[in-house]
C-alpha cells in the first residue's frame, strides 16, 4: 500500500482536503492511520498507541484534567464524490462533513497545542459507520477503558460548529398482534393480525412524546412506526402483524428504563426488543465542560452560539457509558451527511480550531 504524507503545517482547509482524498471507506481505513500515526509519531509531547486502524495520542504533563477529542476516520461508500475539491467558500468531498473536517481540526490541535492547560487525550478511530460491533471506540473500551478516562470529551461530529450536548438514546422494538389463519373467502372463521395492528398504530397517533429539561436544554423524544409487516398469500387471512417501531429517548432514561415505558405504552401486545444503545447526558455542570461551552459559544451568555441537544445518537453515548460527560462539536452541516454533495464551510474549519486551541491554550 503506497504512504501517503500529511503535512500537519499546513491550512486545515489542505489538511481536510489530503484526508479527504485517502479514500477511507469503513474496512478499508489503514492507509489514513497508517498517515495520520506517521504525521504524530515525531510530536514531542504525544504519546501514542495503536490498536488495529485506529489511533490514541496522548500528553502526559499532570495537568488536574483530562479531556479526549475525538473523532472517526472512516466514511460512507463513494458515491462520484472524490477527489476533493474547493469551490465557493466550501470544501467538498466524500467525508468533508462527517468527519474530516473535524479530524483535521484535532489533527491540527494535537500537532500544535504543545502545552495545553488540560490533559488531552486525541483519538482517531475506525469503523464508526458501521455496526457497532466493529466500532474503533469500542473495541479500544473494551481492551484498554481507562485509555478514554476523561473528565469530559468532545466528539467532532458536524453540527454547525455550535455546541450539541449529549445525546438521545434510541431503541427499536417489534410490537407484534396474533389471529387465527382462514381462507379470505370465509373470513369469519379466522382472525385477521394485520386488523389487529390498528390498536398499534392508534396508540402510536395518540401519543404525545416528552420534553424533559436536562442542564438547561430541552430534548425531544419520538415513537414512530418505522416498518410493518405480515401477510401469508392473497387469499389467506394473516395470523401474525409486527410493527417495527424507533424510540428516540432522553437521555435522562436508561435502555431498562426505556423497554420498561414501551412494555407499558403497549400493553397487551407482544413487544420485543431488537436493539437499542444508550443516550449521553450533557454533564455541562463540569468545571472542563462549562470552560469548552464558554470558549465556544460566544460567551456566558451563549447568545451568540446556543447551545443545543444532541436528538440524534452518536457516540458520545459511549463516553457516556465510560462516565465521561461529552458533547458533539465540529465543522459542518449534519443534514448533508452521507449525501453525494457533502461539504464543510471554510470559515467553519478556521474558527472551529481557533475555539478549541483557544480553550485548550
């Protein structure tokens, strides 16, 4: 595989550009580890270790806190979005928004923040678009946890470049009704499930989600029906329906506590989980925590950049989990995430990574 060189003192519209162009779709990132840990190995101040494609760099100057910034190398399948490319104040390019962008910024942090008033731990990980089971956050937890202890993370995820804090939790549930199978012509001697399933789906229409206040933001879950399905043959009545319904909780709410609140929304139906991951609390109480919102959002104030609930999951949840309070901060719009016309802002780029080495410095 040939090496590919990162200049770590160049613009971070270049540097995102030259990740950009390291074509790093999910299972295919050793060629940006391989150059990201190349460009960092000779950073007096970094420690660094490696585990499989992704990579944890570290300081060690005894600093009384930790913070981890961190962010996916990975990206979706190309869709005719390479090369990369500057063209009206933004830099387009598959993984220009999600994440390159914001593993530029850390990139740049790590290489140039050579005393920061915080500890730092930088990770740039693998697989993050992918199942969970392959995630790089994850399999580094699971071999070496307190390599991501932290007083508090920030995830480089696109949000606009404000403050998005913590994160929802989601959960998806079958809700399934039972009848009796009969020939369609005789009806009657038979139960129809998918009828069943109105009862579902009216409890679905008539629910009204919460709106807790969690550090002063207010989050907003949702239950939707995101799937049904049932049926035998066209002349035969359906014995069985499942509504395949998505819980988007709050993070105030456990996964325990989540199933719990379904089981009873839908009761007297069958209701199965099939997946579900942890939401993340801001934690903006942390003394780490309120420094990075003040040194990003304009102020005590936070007129200038509110601060705003993460409704989405990411993997601040595993931070979380870690009992590290995180929150998503990085350059682009999440909307065109994973679209053919990704592209990240280039002011967003420069006055991201003059917030965080602002805060870190």
């Amino acid at each position: 595989m040939a090496s590919v060189a990162l200049d770590l003192d160049s613009d971070v519209v270049d540097l995102t550009a030259a990740l950009v162009d390291i074509e790093s779709v999910s299972g295919n990132e050793e060629a940006i580890c391989g150059a990201i840990e190349a460009a960092l190995v000779d950073v007096p101040w970094l420690q660094l270790w490696r585990h499989s494609n992704s990579l944890v760099a570290r300081t060690a100057l005894g600093r009384p806190d930790r913070v981890v910034i961190a962010g996916h190398v990975d990206t979706v399948p190309v869709n005719a979005n390479l090369p990369s490319r500057v063209d009206d104040g933004y830099l387009h390019g598959l993984g220009s928004c999600d994440m390159k962008g914001g593993v530029a910024v850390g990139l740049k942090l790590a290489a140039s923040v050579a005393a920061p008033v915080r500890d730092v731990t930088y990770v740039f990980y693998e697989a993050e678009e992918v199942e969970a089971e392959r995630n790089g956050l994850g399999l580094i937890s699971a071999v070496r946890p307190e390599v991501l202890t932290a007083d508090f993370a920030v995830l480089m995820e696109p949000s606009n470049a404000v403050v998005e804090a913590g994160c929802q939790g989601t959960m998806r549930v079958d809700v399934s009704t039972y009848g009796v199978r009969a020939h369609s012509a005789r009806a009657w001697n038979g139960v129809n499930a998918i009828h069943g399933a109105t009862g579902i789906l009216g409890r679905l229409t008539a629910y009204e989600p919460r709106r807790p206040v969690i550090d002063g933001l207010r989050f907003h879950e949702g239950l939707n029906a995101v799937g049904i399905s049932g049926g035998v043959a066209g002349n035969v009545i359906p014995d069985t329906c499942t509504v395949t319904v998505n819980y988007r909780f709050a993070p105030d709410r456990t996964v325990h506590e989540a199933a719990a609140h379904l089981r009873e929304v839908f009761d007297g139906f069958d209701v199965a989980v099939r997946d579900a991951a942890p939401g993340a609390l801001p934690g903006l109480d942390r003394p780490a925590a309120a420094a990075f919102v003040e040194a990003v959002s304009g102020g005590a104030d936070h007129d200038a950049r509110p601060i705003k609930p993460k409704f989405g999951w990411t993997d601040v949840s595993l931070f979380s989990a870690l009992g590290v309070p995180a929150v998503n901060f990085g350059p682009g719009d999440p909307e065109l995430a994973h679209t053919q016309h990704e592209r990240v802002p280039v002011e967003q780029l420069h006055s991201c990574l003059a917030q965080l080495t602002a805060w870190l410095s």
